[in-house]
C-alpha cells in the first residue's frame, strides 16, 4: 500500500526525488503508448530508472537499499512476464492485448491513462518521510508478484480486480481503500465523509473534521455530526508540493473522507498550497477553498509588515506601538547609525527578511565594530531593538506561538487557537554584552533550543514533567529537578504557573488579542490591492470576483504569531508565520496541531456539492431528519458576495445614520441576514478556537479602519445589540423578519 507505481517514458527521467519512494513499470508494458517497439529498449535505458533513484538517495540508508533491491526484482518479473505475452500475442494478438490491459488494470492504471500518470495506492503522490514502510513493502512485494505469477487469480480476487477496472480515471489518484489485494482478501471500507448541519433550519451543511486518535486530544462533541453512506459521491482534495507535507494535515483530511488528487484536474474542493497565483484565484469555483491569501507576505516577510505598522504607528500613534523599533537595511543604515549612536548601552537583533527557524540571527549591541556595521548594511533584512527586560520563567527567557485563524478579510473574522505553544530558553538569560553570541539564551526558536544538551521535551503528561506540577509541592527548582524541566509548554501549563507566581494571565491573553487585531487590520489595505489585481477588478477591492465564482470567502488562513512578554506584561510582536510548522516532533505538538487543522478546517465551512444530496437518498434522509435542506450551489457564498463595491458604499451610509444598534439591526435585508447567519453558525462549529473579531467592543477599532467597509458595519451593529442573544431572547424576536431561518440547535461542537 505505501508503494507507488508508477509509468515513466523512456525520454524522460523518472519522477522520483529525494524522500519518494517510487517503482517504475518497464516500458514494454506500455501497449497503449505510440513509441512502444517490444524489445528495442536497450539496458542501460531499462535501468536507468534504478540509477536515478540510488543517485538521488545515495548509499547509506538501509531502507533505500530495499527499494533498489526490490526495484530489481520486479524488473526480472517483469521480463519474465513480458516473453509470456510476447508469445501468446504471437497465436491470439487480441487475446494479448486484453491480458495486457487486464495487467495494467491491476496495477491501478487504466487501459487509456497517459504515461506519465503517477498512481499512489494511499491517494497520494508523496509519502509522508515519517511512515514505516519497512512493513508494507514485502506485502507490496508479494502483490505484485501475484500479478506477474502465471497462477490464475481466484474468484474474489478477480471480483476484486474487477471493482477496480470499473473505478474512476486516473485523474484521482486511487486510494487504500479502494485497492484489494491479489490473494481475495476483502476490500477496505470506503472513506465516509462526515457533515456538519446548521444550526438553522434550511441551511446547508458543512464537512465535519474530527481529531484523530493518535494525537492524543478530547473528541469535540459529535452530535450534530451527520455520517454519509458508503454510496455518496467522493470528495478530493489538492495538496501541491509547493508547501511541506505535514501529517497532521493530511491525516486530518484522509479521516474527513476526502481523497487526494493532482490541483490541475480542478475538481478538488480544498486546496492546500501556497500564495495561489491568480490563473489558479480566477478558475476557482463558489464552493472551493484555499489555505491563503493572495498577498499575505505582507503580513509574513519581516520588512514589509513593519512597513505596514509603521504606516499605522505614524498615522494613529501610540496605539500602534506594537512592535519594537524596526530599521530596514540596508536603506535605512544611516538611521540606525544615528539611533544607536545616540543609545550606547542598547541591544539590538538582526534578521533575514524572509527566513525562519532562527537561521541568519544575531543578538548585536550598539557598540559595534565598524567594519561589522559596514557588513550588516550590504545585506538584506531587518535590525530590531532587544526587548530589554523580557518577562522570565524561572530566570529563563521565552516567548509564546500564538495560533490565530483569519476566515476573510471583508467582513474581517479572526479567530484565535485556546492552545499555543511557550517556547523557552535552554540557558538563563543575562543582558551581559559577554552573554551576546548565546544563541541558546537570547533565542526561544524550537529549531535552535532543540540541538542544546539541556533541552527536554514535552511529552504532554506521558512522561518528563513541565516543571509546573514540581513547584507547586513547595518553593522553587532544585537543580536536579530543573535539569528535568521541559523546554516546551502548553498555554494551559503557562496559565497554572502564572497563577502560582500571581502574575494576571488574562491580562496577558487581553494584550495578545489586541496587538494580533491591530496587526490584520495593518495588512488588509495591501492584502485588498492584492486581491483585486489578481482577479483584474482593481475598483472592486473585496468585491471582485473571479470569471467562475472566486469571492471573498474562498480562501481562509492560518498564522502563527510570535509574541514576546516584557516584564510589565505588555505583548510585542516579533514576526507572523504565514506558514507555520505543523511537524509532530512531540506528543505535546501533535496534539495543538492536530486539534488546530481539524477545528479550522471545519470553521472554514467546505461545502459539499449537490449531487452528494441527489445521489444519496439515505443520507439526505438523515440530513432531513436534522433540519437540514438540499443545498443549492448559491448556498456556497452569501449573497452579499454578488454585490459591486459601489453598492456596498451606498448600503453603509444607511446603517451608519441610524442612533442604535437596534435601528440598524431592523433595516437589515436577506444580504445582511445570511451575512450574520454564517457568521453565528462559524461560532458554533469553531471548536477550540475563539472568536475575537467581530466582538461586542469592535468599535474601537472603527478608528483604525481609513473606511469600515460594509460588512464590517453590519456584523459590529449585530454584536452591539446582542449577537447570539436575538435568536434566543423573546425580547429582541421582533427584530427578526418571519422569512428568517429558526435556530434548531444550541450546543456548540
């Protein structure tokens, strides 16, 4: 199963790559290419796949000399195989051809796929580096032996064979579940895709994300959950190898029901890539999603989010005083000239522009060498001011990874993960100016704490212990037992030691929220441009749509923000990873991660297609029975999508005159109504994620907005006169037109 197979043309080299584990079928086999001339395929052409692949692994690892001994083997099957039908095309050619396609078909290849079809047996095109596949390789082995053996298969395997010649082209790439093996064993059970209904009556539903077992989390509440039946059509999902594969990510997805397809067939209905380029933004359909925003390095490279802080900072002031001073250079090496100049005892820290895991960072003092100077102003990135009295644990400087979600930016919704990761130190810090080239002191990063002798990881209660529960039995640390403190914890362990230091944990939190507000409402002016451009309606700003559907709640994202604490509890922001790790290196990682993909997965709200209704009477029964309805395609972005900007405008000034938040309430129309439905059904199905804009005091962030657009005015007027409440509260029943959906379910998942 961990095998793929795959058919490469003898003019071009094997697809295989560092970490891939690949099998290449012989050319010969090959009946339905034009170039195919059985036995002109000269050896070194016939191996050089094997070259290929022992070049590009090398020697050294044990299990890549499997693969090449397994690669040989086959290849001698092979041949054998090929001088059987050689001579049995020499008496029947037709009954040859069928034998050959009957071959082709039991590899996962149908007679008319294209050469250079890369079929996976786990519905994926790469591997994930961190499976065994020293166990499902000699099942592999044996497979494809049966396959090539002289032996007739036997009737349910033939069944089986035959399940699979009917299955899809080879667009999709076929799965686990779909592959039987060649001695009958019975087929696996079909990936079930779980949906979420609405809490209102009529509304559609939404794909449902659940933890999986292996990380360790409590199962968030499953009964609204609907389950589909084995009947209903697939669904895929996209995964480009622009962006690491992680198995948080793909494990989530594999367990929601969805199968792996290459992006080019467009039929996904997730994208998980990177910036999508606007030919993939324009042919994005209503119902399709991406993990980004086009644009969003502005919030990700360091010097052009300072850039979008300092525009706020000179404009609004001290509120906007988020971040520590920043210069980038090498244009502004005469500035920082002058300021550390003028501050001789100042610390400072360099950083690339657009690197991460604390490659290229050096802690510096004012007092630097000339010629040191002159070096750091030819190069490309950014100085910031130290933190001078960062806030410690335990004499141990650290700094928090804050996990925040932005489903769109007109309206603006952010949501921020209950659980981020608290990195610390793994030497006790000193502001000595003899203590500056101390990576392991002065930086938290993951990456560079891990390589230091005294890290200890965080086994998430199953074994090392924080250090939180030690001290709470009396006192500080002794030596042996700081020696066994984990350098990694939990916000919910941060929480317990900040209660046992007195320090105001929501105090912090208050901060945190507040600084990652101002920072998405730093970035939206570019991220808007951005948009605009990539769907060629530059005037329509959030408003443009693309040629097949793309609007404004098509792409969603995840950021992890890194926040600095000084000693007066006031949060600083260091830098915003528009692509967070996402690597299982601990069972404490693979919990927050696991948990963190699949609740914004489901916040993100992917839409089933129709026909999933249509074709499936069961389980729109079940559906039915839950207050949901057919959905129509429409139903994949609210009305106020087809709206031109100018329209908008005009609808703002309306709601702005009224005196009350009640008054504006009463003028909402259908637009506005499915505007705040999917806004109270995301809060609903948000998991472990909280919501932190729009809240009831988002009006003192209009200020900082040069104009509030209108969805962003509508959802505010909802918030201020009662949010939720004016679907529970008898009271405020007369705000709600009749034509208005009931709310059927109050429990939140």
């Amino acid at each position: 199963q961990a095998f793929p197979f795959a058919l490469a043309s003898p003019s071009s080299p094997p697809p295989c790559a560092t970490g891939f584990r690949g099998i290449f079928l012989p050319e010969d086999l090959q009946r339905n290419t034009p170039n195919w001339r059985r036995g002109t395929r000269p050896r070194k052409q016939r191996l050089g796949g094997l070259r290929m692949l022992r070049r590009q692994t090398g020697h050294s690892s044990l299990r890549r000399r499997r693969v090449c001994t397994r690669y040989m083997k086959l290849h001698r099957l092979a041949r054998v195989r090929r001088k059987q039908l050689a001579s049995r095309a020499v008496d029947s050619p037709q009954s040859g051809r069928r034998q050959d396609v009957a071959l082709l078909s039991d590899v996962g290849l149908s007679d008319g796929a294209e050469p250079s079809t890369l079929i996976d047996a786990e519905g994926a095109h790469m591997i994930d580096a961190d499976d065994d596949d020293d166990e499902e390789m000699p099942q592999v082995e044996q497979t494809v032996s049966a396959v090539f053996s002289n032996d007739q298969p036997s009737p349910s395997a033939a069944s089986g064979k035959a399940s699979k010649r009917g299955a899809e082209s080879s667009t999709a790439c076929p799965t686990a579940t779909e592959t039987s093996a060649a001695d009958g064993a019975s087929e696996k059970p079909r990936r079930v895709v779980t949906l979420l209904p609405s809490v209102f009556e009529g509304r559609g539903p939404v794909l449902f994300f659940s933890y999986t077992s292996a990380c360790g989390a409590t199962q968030r509440p499953m009964q609204r959950a609907v389950h589909t039946g084995p009947e209903v059509p697939k669904m895929y999902y996209a995964h480009t190898d622009k962006v690491h594969e992680y198995n948080a990510v793909i494990n989530i997805l594999r367990q929601g029901g969805l199968y792996r397809l290459r992006a080019d067939s467009h039929r996904w209905s997730l994208l998980w890539s990177n910036h999508p380029p606007p030919e993939t933004l324009r042919a994005i359909k209503p119902c399709q999603k991406t993990n980004h925003f086009p644009g969003s390095h502005h919030l990700g490279r360091k010097d052009l989010i300072w850039r979008n802080i300092a525009r706020m900072k000179k404009r609004y002031g001290a509120p906007y005083e988020i971040t520590p001073e920043v210069f980038i250079l090498p244009r502004e090496m005469e500035s920082f000239n002058a300021t550390r100049s003028n501050d001789p005892e100042g610390l400072w820290i360099w950083k690339p522009c657009s690197s991460s895991c604390g490659r290229g960072i050096k802690v510096l003092s004012s007092s630097i060498a000339q010629e040191e100077a002159r070096e750091l102003g030819r190069k490309r990135g950014i100085i910031q001011r130290y933190v001078p009295e960062p806030l410690l644990i335990d004499g141990y400087k650290f700094d928090l990874r804050i996990y925040v979600v932005v489903l769109s930016y007109d309206p603006l919704k952010i949501y921020i993960n209950d659980e981020g990761l608290v990195r610390i130190a793994t030497e006790k810090y000193s502001n000595s100016p003899e203590s500056l080239s101390s990576r392991t002191m002065h930086l938290t990063n993951y990456s560079v704490n891990k390589q230091s002798d005294k890290f200890v990881q965080n086994t998430d209660g199953r074994g090392a212990k924080t250090g939180v529960e030690k001290e709470t039995k009396g006192g500080a640390l002794n030596e042996e037992e700081e020696g066994s403190r984990a350098f990694k914890w939990s916000l919910a362990e941060l929480k317990e030691y900040f209660k046992q230091k007195g320090l105001d944990y929501e105090k912090m939190t208050a901060g945190i929220e507040d600084l990652v507000i101002k920072t998405c409402l730093a970035v939206e002016l570019p991220l808007r441009s951005e948009w605009s451009k990539a769907l060629l309606q530059e005037e329509e700003g959030w408003s443009a749509r693309g040629e097949n559907g793309c609007h404004r709640s098509s792409c969603f994202e995840m950021y992890g923000f890194d926040v600095l604490m000084d000693s007066a509890m006031k949060a600083w922001l260091l830098e915003v990873n528009i692509c967070p790790s996402l690597s299982s290196g601990s069972p404490l990682d693979k919990r927050i991660k696991t948990k963190l993909v699949a609740d914004s997965l489901t916040l993100a709200g992917i839409r089933p297609p129709p026909s999933m209704w249509r074709q499936n009477r069961e389980a729109a029964q079940r559906a039915s029975r839950a207050g949901v309805m057919e959905p129509d395609s429409k139903d994949c972005g609210t009305s106020i999508n087809s709206m031109t900007q100018g329209h908008l405008e005009l609808r703002s000034g309306r709601l702005l005159a009224c005196k009350s938040a009640f008054d504006a309430v009463a003028l909402f129309d259908q637009a506005d109504w499915d505007l705040v439905l999917d806004a109270h059904d995301e809060d609903f199905r948000c998991g472990g994620l909280k919501r932190i804009y729009p809240a009831v005091d988002s009006e003192a962030y209009v200020a900082f907005q040069e104009e509030e657009s209108y969805c962003n005015i509508v959802l505010r007027k909802w918030q201020e006169a009662g949010g939720g409440e004016l679907f529970t509260n008898p009271e405020h029943s007369r705000l709600l037109p009749p034509w208005v959906p009931r709310q059927l379910c109050f429990s939140r998942t």
